[in-house]
C-alpha cells in the first residue's frame, strides 16, 4: 500500500489507496468524517509552481524587490523552498489523498477572472481547470469523498470570491455538502453527495450555505521535527476541536536555516526526517476523544507509506 520513493528519488503513486473509503469496514461507515484518520496534502498545489512568475503579493517588499531586480538568483531559491509536492492532484487523489490544501490567489498582472494557487510564488495551473480535474476523477470514484479547504485569497477582491464560488457550484453542484453536522460516509452516499468545501473568509461563508467555514490547521512552524512533534503533543494536550481538524506533519524553513544550507531544497530537508514523522503517525489513534487525531497532512505525498499509515490509524476504532 502506499507510493514510494525510488532510490533515485523519484515519486511515485500507487493507486491501491484510490478507493480506500468505500473498502473501509462497514461498521466505519456510520462514524462522522471528524472522528475517521484521513490523509491529506499540504499546499497541495506547489508541483506546479511557475519558474517565471514574480513573487506573491503576500511576501515582503524586500523579497518582492529581489524577485524583480535579481530573478535569476532569487527566484530559483524561493522555488526550491516553496515546493512542497512531486505529485499531481490526481496523482495524490489516486495515492489516496483526501483532504486538498488549496491557496488561491489573483496575480497582479493576470487576466480579470484567471485564478492560480500560490505559495510565494504563482502555480502554472489555474484554480478552474483543478477543479474541474478534481470532479472528474470524483465521478470515475463514486464513494470517495475530498475535502477541499480553500485559503490564502491572495489579491482577491470581493467580486473574485463571487466568481470563485460560482465556479465551485458550477463544477461541483448537487456533490456539495452543505455545512451542518459533520456526515458520516453512509449519509454522504445516500445523499450522492462527495465533496465538503471549506472557505477561509467568513463574510463569503455566511452568505452560501455550500460552504464550510475554514477547518483549523495545527502548523507547527518548526525546523527539527523534534520540535514539530513537541508542538503537536502540546496542541493534543489542550484538546481537538470538535469539528475536522488538521495535523500538520510538514516541516517549515526559516531564513537562517536556508543562509547556513544554501545548497538545500525543502524537499532535501524534509525525506531524510520521515521515518522519524512517521512512527508518530502511527502512534495517533482517531476518534472523539480529545487527543484523538482526524486529519493529517504531509509534504512530499508519495515518498514513503505516510498515506497507508494514516488511513491504517480507521482500524484503531475497531479495536474499542
């Protein structure tokens, strides 16, 4: 089960895990998606960064400056440390992927209604054509469902939000959950339903009744995954929240570790921590108790079992 890194470091995506909801036991079926362990993606969308966009509106003048005066240098530093995926969306849905960490954003220089993802930097896909990818393999996969959070909104004015909701009722329709109770997977088939949409901007959340509001991440911000991990057990010790929530599994950079290791990428400083990130994957039990885990989010989807190890974690509340 599970994608793999070859010795080559090349990423791979095992498809084993594509339908992974529907082979649950039946007696999970009842349970609220919250309680269930499901595997997600981290700035989901970072393995299609553009190597010729300018960097994002959200980052310092500073940054913004040497993007545009020196791009040759600045740029392709900024791109090795924003990326944080190999795989594509399908790709991740197929290794069995279910939550989506989509940022949207509007490039300054862009077209009127042209909405790309961004992680300091711009994505080479826009925000439509990944959804519509996005629902059409739903329809090749009946009984899986995604949750897709969408944040960031860098550069987007009120009548982007509305055209971005358009598009997202327009591309999904009737496989929208509207916010209420959490479902469980049972609820969500009868009702033919696969996708709940989170949306990080309240005001646009209060007047669609489609979308949820933005689900919590626990970001630990750290370096050493000692210290990602003491973070974690801190967040578990003051308790989940009641709803979905996220653990984040994905070590961050800073700026004194990228000047002490200017030959490194993230992807360089994440694989060799890993198995040490996995075997407290592994350790996590699901459920309501309140330092049980639900999502969990990872970088470099497909370079190890974190995808088989979280959806594992279900066989835990069989147990009680």
């Amino acid at each position: 089960m599970g994608g793999q890194v070859s010795a080559s470091g090349n990423f791979q995506s095992c498809g084993t895990n594509a339908d992974w909801m529907s082979a649950l036991c039946p007696l999970l079926w009842d349970v609220p998606l919250h309680h269930l362990s499901i595997p997600g993606s981290h700035d989901t969308m970072t393995y299609c960064l553009d190597k010729k966009s300018p960097i994002a509106q959200s980052q310092s003048r500073l940054l913004q400056l040497l993007g545009k005066v020196l791009p040759c240098i600045t740029r392709p530093i900024v791109l090795k440390w924003s990326t944080t995926q190999v795989l594509g969306v399908t790709e991740q849905l197929d290794a069995g992927v279910r939550y989506l960490d989509l940022r949207v954003a509007h490039m300054p220089e862009g077209s009127e209604n042209n909405l790309h993802f961004v992680h300091m930097v711009y994505s080479t896909a826009l925000v439509e054509d990944t959804l519509t990818e996005i629902s059409e393999w739903l329809e090749s996969h009946p009984q899986e469902v995604v949750i897709l959070a969408c944040r960031d909104f860098d550069g987007l004015t009120d009548n982007l939000h509305e055209y971005l909701v358009a598009c997202i009722n327009n591309i999904f329709g009737d496989m929208l959950c509207p916010r209420g109770e959490v479902p469980t997977l049972n609820q969500l088939w009868t009702r033919g339903q696969q996708v709940i949409l989170s949306y990080e901007e309240a005001s646009v959340v209060s007047r669609h009744r489609e979308l949820w509001p933005g689900i919590p991440y626990w970001w630990g911000d750290q370096v050493k995954p000692q210290e990602l991990i003491h973070y974690l057990e801190h967040m578990k010790r003051c308790g989940r929240p009641g709803g979905l929530f996220v653990a984040g599994i994905n070590l961050t950079e800073n700026l004194m570790y990228i000047l002490a290791h200017p030959s490194e990428s993230l992807e360089k400083m994440t694989l060799p921590n890993l198995p040490y990130l996995r075997a407290w994957v592994r350790e996590q039990c699901p459920g309501p108790g309140v330092q049980c885990t639900n999502i969990i989010a990872g970088d470099f989807i497909g370079a190890d079992t974190f995808v088989s190890d979280v959806i594992r974690l279900n066989d835990k509340l069989l147990r009680r």
